[in-house]
C-alpha cells in the first residue's frame, strides 16, 4: 500500500502551531514528536505529542534554530519527516537541505524555492520577469547611503528602505527625504544584519493608502498550482498583522481574478511545491497591486483559509510532501466569511510586549468558533519569544454575521492578569473603518488615535 502520509513527523517548532499540527498529524494516525526548550516544558503542545524531547542551548530561542541538535533528534526518535511551521527555522534552506540529506521528508518546498523567495531583491527580479507588477526600485542591492539616495530620487517619495533578507515586518521603514534615506539607510541595515545576518538593502515605492493581501497557493509535483482564496491582511502594527480576514472585501472581481493569477505565476517561477503565500499590496485608489513577497510556509492566518474552504491545509502539506498531490477527494469549495483575531500579550495602546502569568483563561467556544491557543491557565508567557497568545477565529455565511460573531468571540475571553491588546481588539470590531470593510494598512492608527482622544489617554 502506498503511504498517503509520513509515519512520525518531528515539529520543530512550538506554541500553538506545534499544537495545531500535532492535532491534525493524530488525526491522521501520524505519530508525533515535539521539542522543546526547558522554558517551554509545560506548554500543551509537549504532552500532546507521541514524543516530547528537550532541546538545549544558553538560550532559548537559539535552541530552536539549532539545525544540528534538530535534525540528530528527529532521526533519534525515528521520525521520518519534518514540519517546521512558521517563524524559527521555517524559511531556512539550510534546514530544508539538512532535513533531506539526513533521508527525511521536509514538509514544505524545495530548498531551491526558499533560497529564491528568501531574498527580496532576487524574488522581485525573478517574479518580474513573469509579467507579474512589482514596485517601482531598484533591481539589485544597494551598497551605501548615497545609492539609496540616487535610487530614492528617481523612485519618487515617499520610499520603503526594506532588508533584502527580510521577513515578519523587521527592517522596513519609510523614509520620505533625502535625509530620512540616509539615516533610515544606516538604521535598517543595522537590523538586517542582526536579525537576518544580511546587511543587504532595497528600495521600494511606498504606497499612502494600501491593502495588504495575500493569495494561499498549493503547489503539487506535477506543476499544478492550486490558489485557495485571498485573505486580507491590512490591520497591522509595526508592518506586523493583528487581524486577518477572508475573503477580502470590496475587491473588484476582475481584480481578484488578477490577484489569484500572479500568485500561481510568482509559484510557478520557482516550481513551487507545498502550501505557499503570495503577498500584495493593493493601492485603495487605482486597485493597481504590486508584488510584495512569498511566505514559503504555512501561514499563522492560515486558519481563515481553512473556515472559508472547508479544508486542512496541514492535512494536505503532509500528503503533497510524501506523494506529491493533494488527498483524494479534496474539492475545497469558497463560502461565507472568516476573520482571525491575534491575541498577544502587550499594552494595548503601543503594542509593547508585556508578558507574564496567566492565573484566568477564558476562552469562547461554540458553533462558528475556532480558538487555536499554545497557553493555558498556570503558565507564563515569557520575554523570549513572539507575544502570540492564541488565535481567535470566528466564521459565518456573510461578514455581517462574522462581525456579530467576533464581538460575542472576543466579549467571551478572559486572559490574565498579564496585559493583552483585548481591549484593542474590541475597539477595532466597533469601529467604523472595520465595519465598513475595504480599510488600508493605516486602521491600526486610526482607531489607536480616536480611543486615545476619548479616554484622554
């Protein structure tokens, strides 16, 4: 008989994604193994797993991307594959190369496709060349601030100063004269070369007014690329989503249609294989898009997706990396309307981390309701890692409903004493630019500024 799935799959991540992956791989009868830094031996996800393995290292975080330990732990424990989630090791070619060469499934794409996705410059070059709009700037790398100078000029102001091996909304800023260019120049690569290990920087024309969407794309052995709707990404705080939702709404049919077909060209430009998410970013005014970048992963709004389609999208990255194509029987059919609300741990108001304890957990349930969480009531949530807390996911047939929905969803959580954006998230379902839908990456100011000016904050 011809396996459909791996045996035991490793996740080598942690939190709530390893949750998540680890519920659908016990669905599947797939065995699981979960790693874990002694920081996080308590989370749920380490007992929920078949196996449950420390991973070492002076700090956290750097065990997590230790390729080496992983990948020893993984052919110990008798795995056979490898999901990497998201964040962490997930876009690291390296890893993909080292999981392979060790004789084990890697759930996701070719090394090959990160390496050309994971480089901004490299990707807009690769993807431009399809025919697919990317913004206006510069073809390569610049070396210096003068260049970036002489590049701004002739891009026009404003512009985004962006690191080339970029990723989650670190190193972008907007720089909107000359001297803004220089400092922004010098800042940014600063944090490029901290946080990617690449001081390597770009340019791009920044848009006033846009909307952050993206395409889920499935790309199989055969070639075949499957795109499963859009989602609209544009309620963000330091270029970092806090609110996804699918479909997104107020976009011209014709405009979709576009949006779906450059997503499959940008895939097929890198014979892209596995769950992958192609970026825009669309102008209000002219409807005119532009490329932004790929997600060679699965998404943290990957959920949304799901709700609106009625399918796993784990479900088919594990059967897409051991046979090459999707299950039998997937016919995923688009419905009704999902948002996803991100729950994290920090102020409110400037959306500085704030973790610690939780002694409350209340979380809502019910029909329409997806909660996917990596915490429970008696951890902590420590200064190491991202400030996510849990997903707070509602779906019904119209966005009306799902509005109504969300409020009920978000009036049922219950998370403390730490401080968390809750009382952010309330704000936002209420507001105005919210409800009507259509809103551009500029919401998260607008509704921050107006409750300020109500509670005099």
């Amino acid at each position: 008989m011809v396996r459909q799935f791996p045996r035991r799959l490793l996740v080598a991540n942690r939190g709530e994604i390893a949750r998540r992956i680890i519920a659908t791989a016990r669905r599947l009868g797939v065995g699981t193994v979960a790693i874990h830094h002694g920081v996080d031996a308590e989370l749920p996800y380490a007992a929920e797993a078949d196996i449950a393995r420390e991973i070492t290292g002076e700090q956290p975080v750097g065990a997590y991307l230790d390729i080496d330990q992983i990948v020893r732990i993984a052919v110990e424990s008798g795995a056979d594959a490898v999901h990497p989630g998201y964040g962490f090791l997930a876009e690291n070619a390296g890893f993909a190369r080292a999981v392979v060469e060790a004789g084990l499934t890697w759930v996701g794409p070719d090394p090959e496709a990160i390496t050309a996705m994971g480089d901004k410059v490299e990707a807009r070059n690769r993807i431009a060349a399809t025919g697919v709009p990317v913004s206006g700037g510069a073809g390569a790398a610049l070396t210096d601030a003068a260049e970036a100078v002489a590049e701004a000029e002739r891009i026009g102001y404003p512009v985004m100063v962006k690191a080339a091996g970029g990723g989650g909304g670190i190193g972008m800023t907007i720089a909107r004269d000359a001297g803004s260019v220089r400092d922004e120049f010098d800042r940014t690569q600063a944090i490029a070369e901290r946080s990617f290990g690449s001081d390597r920087i770009f340019l791009e024309r920044f848009v006033e007014s846009a909307r952050h969407v993206e395409v889920q794309v499935l790309g199989l052995a055969d070639g075949t690329i499957l795109t499963l709707g859009e989602r609209d990404c544009s309620v963000q705080r330091r270029h970092q989503k806090l609110v996804e939702e699918s479909p997104a709404l107020g976009l011209d049919p014709l405009v979709r249609q576009r949006l779906h077909d450059a997503a499959k060209s940008a895939a097929r430009a890198v014979g892209y294989r596995n769950a992958g998410t192609v970026e825009f970013l669309v102008d209000t005014r002219t409807q005119d898009f532009v490329f932004l970048e790929m997600n060679t992963r699965i998404q943290v709004e990957h959920p949304v997706t799901e709700m609106t389609h009625g399918v796993d999208l784990v479900e088919q990255q594990l059967s897409i990396a051991v046979t090459g194509s999707v299950t039998t029987g997937f016919a995923p059919h688009q419905r009704g309307h999902a948002i996803e609300f991100r729950l994290c741990a920090e102020d409110p108001v400037r959306f500085f981390p704030s973790p610690g304890p939780i002694e409350r957990w209340e979380v809502p349930s019910g029909d329409g309701i997806r909660v996917d969480a990596g915490y429970r009531a008696g951890l902590e949530i420590t200064p190491h890692f991202d400030s996510l807390i849990a997903k707070i996911c509602v779906f019904a047939e119209d966005r009306d409903r799902a509005l109504e929905r969300a409020r009920e969803a978000l009036d049922g959580v219950a998370v403390g004493p730490l401080r968390t954006n809750l009382p952010f998230l309330r704000e936002l379902v209420d507001s105005p630019e919210f409800a009507a839908g259509g809103y551009d990456t500029n919401i998260v100011a607008a509704v921050t500024s107006r409750a300020a000016a109500s509670t005099g904050r």
